[in-house]
C-alpha cells in the first residue's frame, strides 16, 4: 500500500523549532563527560572507530562510553559509519566524503551528495519512514527542535517525532540528529553533511533513535 506524505504537526499545540544559539555548534566539541546512550550502537555496515575498524561492537558499546560523533564514511571503498571520540576530527572527515554525482536528481531513495550544495534548499526535511516516506516534518535554516516528544504527528496528531525519523533530504547546510534532547551530545550525535541525503538510517544505527534535531545553516 503507497503511503501518502504529508506535513504533520497542530498549530498552537506543537513545540515550536528554536534558533540556534552561535555558541552552540563550538559548544559540542568540548570535552565531555561520559556518554548517556540509551541503546546500543548497532550499525550494519563497518564501524570505523577513530579510523579503527571495530570488530567486537559488543565490546565496544560496553566500554566506550564517551560520546561518539558520527556520520557516513567510505571506507574500503564501501559505506561504513564514522564514529568519532573527537567533534572536530568528525566534522574534517565528513567534509571530505566525495561528491557522488554533480547534480541532485538522482533517485530519492539512493544516498548521494552533490558537488554545489548551495544548488539545494535550505530546509531540511525528515521523514517517519525510510526512503524518505511516511509522515514528514521539515525544519528551516538556523533552527532545531530541542524535543521531539512535543512534536505532533500521525492520525490525529496523537503519536510524536521522538524516536522516530528513518531519512532525511539534503539540504544546503549540515544537519544534526542527537540522541538526546536540549542538542546534547552527551549521548551520541549523527552529522549529516551539507549536499548530502541520508534515505535510510537503518545501516547507519540511527533508525528511530533522534530526539533533537539541528539544522546548521545560518
């Protein structure tokens, strides 16, 4: 059955996105103490940890428990998820994931990034399910949603966004999932470079699993 996308979310009953304040983004690479995962991290493809292939994730969820800065890599030319203990060796590494194509109009449902970001929108948009279906909720430039828990979606407006976003356009600027409410990466944050889209966490171990989101542009 084909799934109708729409917008979702009452106006007057919603928490409404709040600006970004400049402090935030060099806030998150500070130090930090020990993480607050919730669940886990189960990715299904590679896990580069540190540039380090991890090959024991059991052993590594157990006794990592800083917080991981991660997003999408190449990594023997195949996707693997980057986690990092470090924000800023994070953010160098995904500003260098090569350019798929030249343009953004390849098929929805595949990963790609495009050389001339500013060529996009600058909205971001998430989706309740992958392959960028289902609900649908679509954040500006210089905003976030601090919890996801007071965002309405679903018939009737009677379920929320908490724990539940599975894809994600491009967008002109770099985008943020955290684990945790408040933007706080103490429990582990996904980074979503600009000119790039994310069609399913699922591999990624983010799959259902972001309540804050943070769209970066200004």
């Amino acid at each position: 059955m084909t799934r109708t996308t729409r917008e979702t979310g009452a106006p007057g009953r919603d928490v409404e996105p709040v600006a970004l304040p400049r402090e935030l983004f060099p806030e998150l690479s500070k130090e930090r103490a020990p993480g607050q995962r919730r669940r886990p991290l189960v990715p299904q493809v590679p896990l580069v940890l540190d540039g380090e292939v991890v090959e024991d994730l059991e052993r590594m969820n157990a006794e990592t428990t800083v917080p991981l800065f991660m997003t999408r890599l190449v990594h023997d030319s195949s996707v693997a998820l980057g986690a990092f203990t470090d924000r800023e060796a994070m953010l160098s590494e995904a500003r260098r994931l090569p350019a798929d194509s030249q343009s953004a109009t390849r098929p929805r449902s595949e990963h790609v990034c495009t050389s001339n970001p500013d060529s996009l929108e600058d909205i971001v948009r998430f989706w309740e399910d992958a392959g960028e279906q289902g609900d649908i909720r679509s954040v500006g430039p210089g905003l976030g949603y601090k919890d996801l828990s007071g965002l309405h979606r679903g018939f009737l407006n009677t379920q929320n966004w908490n724990n539940i976003i599975s894809s994600l356009s491009w967008c002109r600027f770099d985008v943020s999932l955290f684990e945790l409410t408040d933007f706080n990466a103490s429990g582990g944050e996904f980074f979503a470079p600009k000119g790039c889209n994310t069609p399913d966490l699922t591999p990624f171990g983010w799959n259902d699993r972001a309540s804050s989101i943070a769209n970066w542009g200004t």
